[in-house]
C-alpha cells in the first residue's frame, strides 16, 4: 500500500518518491535546480528544520515551511 505524504513527516532513513510540489514560481524552480522535482527518489537524513534530504547522490537542506508543499509517496512493501 502506499502513502502520500507531506516531505517533513518522513523518519530518517525512509525513502520516498516526490509526487507533488507546489509554491511560487521562485520555489519551484529552486527545488528543481537542486534535483526536486516530481519523480525524484528522495531519503530524509536528517528529520526536523531544517531537515537533510538526499537525492541523486547530493544532500540537501530545507527549512520545514519549504517542506509543507512538497508530498511524497512512501512506499511499504
């Protein structure tokens, strides 16, 4: 079964897939300058803000009011 959820309620060392990012147009293409966008494979670090996400090799630091628009589907099984 799988879960979406948003970004910061990920426990470090769970992987997710990106399924969803909204904000304005400065945030989103932040985000996808760093490897953020919809379908990306992402494992939170380190939880809390700001929290360390991993994805494509690099690590990157968000602060939790970033977090809140981006959903993530975790997958179990």
């Amino acid at each position: 079964m799988n879960c979406v959820i948003p970004l910061d309620c990920l426990a470090p060392g769970e992987s997710a897939q990106i399924v969803d990012v909204e904000g304005d147009t400065t945030f989103l293409t932040r985000l996808q300058e760093i490897g953020l966008n919809i379908g990306a494979q992402i494992r939170m670090v380190k939880a809390g803000s700001p929290c360390i996400v991993a994805t494509g090799g690099h690590q990157v630091s968000l602060r939790t009011n970033e977090l809140a628009t981006v959903l993530v589907e975790l997958k179990h099984g």
